[in-house]
C-alpha cells in the first residue's frame, strides 16, 4: 500500500499553460518527425482538405506562451511526488509511453489552454517485484472553448 506522502497528489492539477501554435512550428516539428504530410505545410493543400487550413501533427500543441503561478501541482511539488516515490522504494523512473485522444483538429493561429492532472497512481506486482504507475492527463482547450485533445502519459516507477 502506498503512503500518503505519495497518494495525496492524486487529483492535484497544475494552473492553466497557455500555449500558441504557430505555422513556422508546425512546419518544424514535422520536419523533426519526419513527416511529408502536406496538411503541415501546405496552405494550399490545406486550404482544400476538409480541414481548411494548415493543422498541428499528432503530439504537437504549440509552444508555451504563458506558464501557471501559485498552481497545487507545481514543478517543486512534482519533484515532491518523485521523492516521496523514492522514499516508499521507487527510485527508478521508465516511461510508459503517451496516449493521444483527439477531439477536433488543432489549427495554425490556435491558442491552447492546457492544464495537468494525476489522474491515477497505482501500484502492481509484477514478475520483478513492485512498480507504481503515475498517469498524468493534459486537456488541451481552444479558443473556442472547445476540448481539442487530451493527452494522458504514463510513467513506471521501481
């Protein structure tokens, strides 16, 4: 069973990062991908699809414009979370992967407001012992008001 010290951030979220997509951005990061698709780089491919315009590849939301003050779940206290793992035997961090849910597309011009919550932390017993799994959940808001996406990362503690 976990201590407290540990399960007391479930729940907690961060303040609301606001983040801007830029055509110049997407562009480059599908260059870093590798990705050819003309969706992120071509105006007038894009202006013809049925997306009208210039959109974000998967895992891209732009570039922070705005970071949170004074949220529960900061960057020391996530450095709190990481120590409290450590102390109840979890020292070691393995990443779990990510997993993306994608609501409407996410456009040259946007401006996202995201916001971080520990959605879960659990423990297991596995063939090597004990881990813990953290899963971390990202809504990505538009201007609009409308939920863009959620991104949802797993991180495997030992």
């Amino acid at each position: 069973m976990l201590p407290e010290e540990v399960t007391q951030f479930i729940g907690k979220s961060t303040g609301v990062r606001v983040m801007e997509v830029e055509k110049g951005a997407i562009r480059r990061f599908a260059n870093a991908v590798d990705d050819p698709n003309p969706l992120y780089r071509d105006e007038e491919y894009a202006r013809n699809s049925r997306y009208g315009s210039i959109i974000t590849p998967p895992g891209f939301f732009g570039w922070p414009a705005r970071q949170p003050r004074g949220s529960a779940l900061t960057e020391e206290s996530m450095a709190g979370l990481s120590t409290a793992l450590a102390q109840a035997g979890y020292p070691r961090v393995l990443d779990g992967g990510m997993e993306y849910e994608f609501f409407c597309p996410i456009r040259a011009g946007d401006t996202l407001a995201a916001s971080t919550a520990i959605k879960e932390i659990r423990e297991r017993k596995g063939s090597t012992g004990n881990m813990v799994f953290l899963i971390r959940e990202t809504s990505y808001i538009n201007q609009n008001g409308d939920l863009a996406a959620k991104a949802r990362s797993i991180s495997i503690h030992r």
